[in-house]
C-alpha cells in the first residue's frame, strides 16, 4: 500500500492515477448504457443460456454483456487481434525484424494490431447481432435495427479496445492488466452474493457463517499469490575493474532479480482468451433451445476433460514464452562476458549460460505448476455439487494477486523514473547557477 501512496505524492504519477480511473469509470458507466435495435428482456434471457463461455465473456466486459451493453464485447476482440498480431510477429519474418527495428517498428506493429482489432471487432458484432436475431426490434426496419445494434457493438469494442491503449501512454502502465484487474474487482461482490443465495437454504445464520468462511479461504489463497509473485531470486553479477594511475574502470557490481512469476498473469489470460474462442462463437451463432451435445459441449466446457488437458498445455507453454521474453539467459549471459563480469563461482561463457538456462528452467517449472495448481484445484473440486460455483475462484485469485504485483511494480519504475528526472533537473539548475 505505501507504494501506492508514494505514487499519489509525485504529481506526474498522481496525475496518471486519476487519468486511469477516469477511464474505468467511463467504462463502467457505459456498460450500463443498452444497444439500440434489441430487445433487452429477450438478449438477457439468450445471454443466461451461454453457460460457462457467457460467464467468462460477462466478466471480460465488466458485466456489459449480462446488461445488454454497448460494451458487450468488452476487451474480447482487442484480446484475440494482439494475440493474433504477436504470433504473426513471431512466425513471419519480415514482421519480427521490423518489430526489433526500434520505436518506428514498435509504432508499425501498434497500427497492424488496431487494424486487426477493429476487424475483429466487426466480425464480433456481426455475430452478436445473427445470434440475436430473433430478439431485433420490429418497431424499426429490421435491418435498420440491425445495422444500428451491430454498429454500437462494434463502436463499443473499438472504444474498449482505445482506453487500453490511452491506459498504455498515459496511465499507470499495463493497460492491458489493468482493465482485467477492474473486470475480476467489479465481479468479486456477485460471487459473494452468490454463496450467501445458494447457501441461504439452510438458513440466514449457516448462509452467513459460509460465506465468511469462503470469504477467510479467498483471502488466504489472494495472500498466498502474492507471496509467490512476491519471491525470487537475485543473480549476483561481479565485474572485473583495472587501475589506471589513481582511477578504476569497470561497472559496479550488479544484484539482478529474478521473479519466479516472471510471466506474470499473461498466461493464464491468453489460455482462457484462445481457449474460449470456439465457445464464444459457439454461443453466437448457436439457435436457441439447441440440444446438440457437442455443441452444447463448447459452451459447457469446465465438463470437458480435453479442455483441463489443453489448459494445462496452454499455460505451461506459455509461461515459458513470456518468461524468456523478460529474461533470456542466452543473452545474459553474452552481456554478463562482453562487460567483462562473471557470477561467482562460474567462468564466462558457457558455464555462466549453462547456469543461467537451467536457472530459468528451473523457476519457470514453478511458475507453470503454480499458475496450474492454483486455477485448476477449483475447477476441479466445482465438479462436487455441494462445492459448485467455485469454478473461477482460483484464476480470480490469480489474476487479482498477479495484477496488483505488476501494477505495484510498474509504479515502483514509475516513481524511479520521476526521481532520476527530478535529479536531472536539480543538476541543470546548479550548473546554470554556477554558469551565471
């Protein structure tokens, strides 16, 4: 919390802060405003038979979807076209050198992902509005009514997919992780809710007395999440200095960190955001009252073995990808020999990358098995009916502890960066006061 505080007292940060909030209350504003052309009573009622894949989109648009909101898509769309755009960036060539050709290929990749993001949001509401056919206002032309919804949604997503970016340049940081982190914060009250309802069968005292319980449980894991994202381990880097006359030359000795959640909650996020895909497509397009078992199959899918095995993959693979994106020992080891420096114990070269390689492998095992064993306990004691309703409490868990490290951590280089440039400009001062 202090760093929080800290943060609010340097006004550049302070300014950052009310700029983010500004931009979620916008949001959550809009996801009240309803879509023109549909009826809403029908929608909301086509929307409560989507099951799990409804829930999980629901939360991804901070509840917009369940309202029959402008925002229904929510983040969705913006989700799958980065996704999109960063394994094209990764699989073309031509696209991964432009990519590493400095801020004008950063901005180059920024603009393909917005045209991927506005073409998805298209595609997105034009499904939205053929699932939701048969709810189209009649006082209207229809096709008037349903050129009108599909537009909104689509306007809807692209501003979704906007504030991210307006969050990335002048918010706090990670606009990406910060809109999640809003998302799961505005649905933890309804799980509560939740709990107290189905419990309340057994009365108001034993409904109260399990929804503390889960309330004291949620705490000790959302603790326990922290402290993992919390741990690590620093690398202890030593470089050799030579004398000349009455100076040394050398770089200082370096204590680099290294988290064992050095891939963050991007995947989990990316596993649900492509793993929902065919379900989210499967809810759109899918008539109502269908009692096709495969289909149906899709939407249900916490049910579905293949999906706990293709989850699994899913983060463990890419817990990997994004923790060699932070830190690749192959690299660091190059830098730790070309500044002429070592790691006690190890000479430079191969044994330093040696170390390094299995050092990374070592604490991305951990990340993945946590990020596994957290998301995946609950999902699997929901499967218990007296336990049901507890599906999504462990990747809840995840994503709010994981979220609030990274935004603790983006404030931190914040506050680092604002003093360096405040010693900067004390430095300027005094040579312009000695230079007078």
């Amino acid at each position: 919390m202090s760093t929080f505080t800290d943060g609010y007292k340097v006004p550049e940060i302070r300014k950052k802060m009310w700029f983010t909030f500004l931009i979620l209350s916008v949001l959550a504003l809009l996801s009240l405003v309803p879509v023109p052309g549909i009826d809403h009573a029908g929608a909301s009622a086509a929307i409560a038979t989507w099951g799990d894949a409804g829930k999980l989109l629901d939360v991804m648009s901070l509840k917009a979807l369940s309202n029959v909101s402008v925002l229904s898509l929510g983040v969705y769309p913006f989700l799958i076209a980065s996704i999109v755009m960063q394994i094209l960036t990764i699989a073309v060539p031509k696209l991964r050198t432009i990519a590493q050709s400095g801020d004008a290929g950063t901005k180059f990749i920024t603009k393909l992902t917005r045209i991927a993001a506005v073409a998805a949001d298209v595609i997105f509401a034009v499904l939205y509005c053929v699932g939701m056919r048969n709810h189209i206002w009649t006082s209207l032309n229809y096709w008037v009514s349903i050129c009108l919804a599909g537009l909104c949604l689509a306007a809807g997503a692209a501003f979704f997919g906007w504030c991210v970016e307006l969050l990335n340049n002048k918010g706090i940081g990670n606009g990406m992780v910060i809109i999640v982190l809003a998302c799961i914060l505005r649905d933890v009250p309804g799980h509560f809710i939740e709990l107290y309802n189905k419990a309340s069968v057994l009365g108001i005292p034993a409904a109260a007395a399990l929804t503390f319980a889960g309330a004291v449980v949620a705490l000790i894991l959302f603790v326990f999440v922290v402290w993992f994202n919390l741990g690590g381990k620093k690398l202890h880097i030593l470089f050799s200095k030579r004398t000349v006359g009455m100076k040394q030359y050398g770089m200082q000795n370096q204590s680099i960190p290294l988290r064992v959640a050095q891939a963050g909650t991007m995947p989990v996020i990316y596993s649900l955001t492509i793993m929902l895909l065919p379900a989210v497509i499967m809810c759109l397009v899918l008539p109502e009252g269908s009692t096709n078992i495969f289909l149906l199959g899709f939407i249900n899918f916490k049910r579905s073995i293949s999906f706990y095995i293709i989850y699994v993959f899913f983060v463990a693979t890419l817990a990997y990808i994004f923790s060699t994106i932070q830190f690749n020992p192959l690299e660091m080891s190059n830098q730790i020999k070309q500044n002429a420096g070592y790691i006690q114990g190890l000479r430079p070269g191969k044994p330093t990358a040696q170390y390094l390689v299995t050092l990374c492998r070592n604490l991305n095992l951990a990340d993945a098995a946590f990020l596994i064993a957290v998301s995946l306990i609950p999902m699997l004691l929901d499967l218990i009916p007296v336990m049901n309703g507890i599906w999504f409490s462990g990747i809840i868990c995840i994503l709010l502890g994981g979220g609030f490290i990274e935004l603790k951590l983006m404030l931190e280089n914040s506050i680092a960066a604002e003093e360096e440039k405040a010693k900067a400009a004390n430095k300027d001062k005094k040579k312009n006061k000695y230079a007078k």
